[in-house]
C-alpha cells in the first residue's frame, strides 16, 4: 500500500512539469528570414539573411532609425551542405522557419532543374511551402541588404510582401513557392518567375539616392526547363489575362498626346481553339471593368473604351509574340487544351511543344467603363 502510494506521488508530480526543456530564449536564436542560391564551379552558395527578433515585434512609440540584417553566405556542395556549413560560424541556433522568400540566381535557373534547387526545401522540415520566390541577375547579397523606409524592418519589405504592391499595381504577379512548384510539375503549363531588380533611381533619403527593390520582369520555364527571360514591357499583356489581376493603369492617347488614364480591372477570359493547317489556332475573348482617373483631353467614352480596347489587345498579341520567341507559351493558352482536350493536346502540343505549330487568331477585348471617378465634369 505504502509502496502504491509513493508511486502516485511521483506520477502525480510529473503533472507540474512545464513540458519545455527544448525551449530557447528568444535572444539565443538567430531567425533566418530570407535565403539566396546561387550556383557556380558545380559549388552552391547559399546567402541567409537573418533578422533581430526585436526590431520584427516593435513598440508603437519607439522605431530605432534603421533596421539592418545579417547576411551569411557559405558554399558546398549540395544545397542542404551548404546549410550545414553556415552552422559551422554561427554561434546561436540557427532557425529557418520564419523564412518568407527564396531568391534563385539566373546562373541557378540556368545550370540547374528546379528540382535540385528545390529538393532540400521541400524536405527540410522547419521550412513552409508558403514564401513567395523570385529570380534575379543582381547580386543577391544586394538584394538582402537593402533595407525599407523610416526604419522599418527588412520583414515589411516588398521581398517579403510583394502582395501588398500587387494590389494597387498588378504588373508582376508574384508567386507562392508551392504554386511555383506546382505549376512546374503540371504538365500543359508554362511558368512564369518573379525577376527581382533593383532601383536606385526612384528614391531619395536626404540627399542620397535610397536603393529599393523592384520586379522587372521575369523568367519563363518551360516545361521542366529554363528558357529565357522577358522584360516587364514584354510581358506586359500577361496581365489583362490573369483573373488574378486587381489594378491595372491604361494609358490612352489622342493625336500622340495623353487622352485619359483609365484603371482597368476584374479581367474574365474565355478561350477557344480549332485545328486548321496542322496548327492549333486559337481566340481569345477577355471581358474587363475600368474606370476614369485622369481625363485630359475632352474625349467621348466610346474614344476611350475603342482606343483602350484595341491597346489591351496589342499589349496581348505583343506578349504572345515574345513568348513565341522563346518557344513558349506564357499566356498559357494551351492549358486549357490538355485539361479539357487531352487528345488534342497530346496530338498537337505534346510536352515539348513546338511553338510554330501555335497561333494566336483574334483576340476581342471588351472594356465597360463603369465611372469616371468623383469629378465628372468633363465627361459626357
């Protein structure tokens, strides 16, 4: 019975253990936030760059001037050595959950398959599938040391939140790395990466030029393969296809002046093909919404809705055209094809599709100007 009793005892006391013997202080942990790879001399390089929790979580009233981070940068011979490797200078542990993007060199996309450089990622545990990744030609250590404006910290930057600008500018739309593998693994889809640039020119702290990062275009992989990269020009008409797609500003000009600048938006696609000539042709139907933010010439609507309908379709076709180029089909017009036409696919598409066998007909555009904004004295 004694012997019972003192056995409850201990199991009882078992009850008052707090559970976290794992657990670190906040300040012992060093908080990888973004991570780079590059690749070159059959080496990776790996770029980590890490954050004081302490400037992520501030107080209201106190905003230190400028938050900076740490960027590591080891090589080895696989991605996940490379990891390894940077626990070898670091004196904290080293914790890569809160990663929000992944940034590839143009060298990586080139000399490697996607997956290579995402097979450690996909398997490493701490890291999620929702951060947002890009491509760039810069130096990627640049690109994790520019820091945001009035202080804030590099974890409210537009590489850790490229949403946010996309709302009120949908030019580049950015992409989620589990989408991004996804797409790349879905057969009958060509995929689209954010190119990560940066500007030294739109911005002035004091008198000095502040360095901010931008989206200038992006890289295109083809079916299991990188192909080349387009300019935000050029890819210009990918836009006014994607149903994703919030805010985007038209410029329509008379007699080679500035007409009006509309802002277009909510763009539903319909798309339909017929085999003739032994090539799949295909029509384009794109519906859009808009509304009138400057009107500096005293235009009819109807001028305005004509003339920016026939801008969307030329900035389509250019796109089409571009992306021909590289032998690839960036407004992915032929998607549609191998879900609901598979036989069709298969017999004129195929997975290494030839893009002369691929033509873009017509492309009827359909714009509804639905206000002119809070002034509407000028139009009629």
């Amino acid at each position: 019975m004694l012997r019972t009793a003192r056995i409850v005892c201990l199991l009882s006391s078992l009850l008052f253990l707090a559970g976290c013997w794992d657990y670190r202080e906040v300040h012992q942990i060093a908080y990888v936030t973004t991570i780079g790879v590059d690749y070159k001399d059959k080496q990776f390089t790996l770029y980590a760059q890490s954050l004081n929790f302490a400037n992520i979580a501030q107080r209201e009233s106190l905003r230190p001037p400028e938050h900076k981070a740490v960027v590591g940068h080891v090589a080895g011979a696989t991605l996940t050595q490379a990891m390894f490797n940077l626990y070898q200078s670091e004196l904290q542990w080293i914790y890569w959950g809160h990663i929000s993007a992944i940034i590839f060199s143009r060298e990586a996309l080139e000399q490697l398959r996607i997956e290579q450089l995402v097979d450690s990622v996909n398997r490493f545990r701490e890291l999620r599938y929702n951060v947002w990744v890009f491509g760039t030609d810069e130096p990627i250590e640049r690109l994790l040391l520019i820091a945001p404006f009035f202080g804030y910290s590099p974890f409210d930057s537009r590489l850790m939140k490229p949403n946010i600008p996309f709302r009120q500018f949908s030019d580049i739309k950015p992409v989620y790395l589990n989408r991004f593998v996804s797409d790349y693994f879905e057969r009958g889809k060509f995929v689209l990466l954010p190119k990560l640039a940066i500007d030294s020119s739109s911005w002035t702290e004091g008198d000095k030029n502040k360095p901010e990062l931008k989206l200038n275009g992006v890289y295109v992989i083809a079916p299991r393969q990188y192909s080349g990269s387009l300019t935000e020009d050029q890819i210009a008409g990918k836009r006014y296809v994607d149903p994703k797609s919030v805010r985007m500003p038209l410029l329509v000009s008379r007699n080679e002046s500035p007409a009006a600048l509309l802002v277009v938006n909510s763009p539903g696609v319909r798309i339909r093909h017929e085999i003739s000539g032994g090539k799949v042709i295909f029509d384009v139907r794109i519906r859009l919404t808009g509304s009138i933010d400057e009107l500096l010439q005293d235009v009819k609507p109807e001028f305005l809705r004509e003339e920016a309908e026939k801008t969307i379709e030329q900035k389509v076709r250019y796109a089409f055209e571009q992306g021909k180029k590289l032998n690839a089909d960036v407004l992915n017009l032929t998607t549609p094809l191998y879900r609901y036409h598979y036989s069709t696919w298969k017999r004129m598409v195929t997975d290494k599709p030839d893009m002369r066998k691929i033509e873009l007909r017509n492309v009827e555009v359909v714009l509804t100007i639905k206000n002119s904004g809070k002034y509407k004295a000028r139009l009629q």
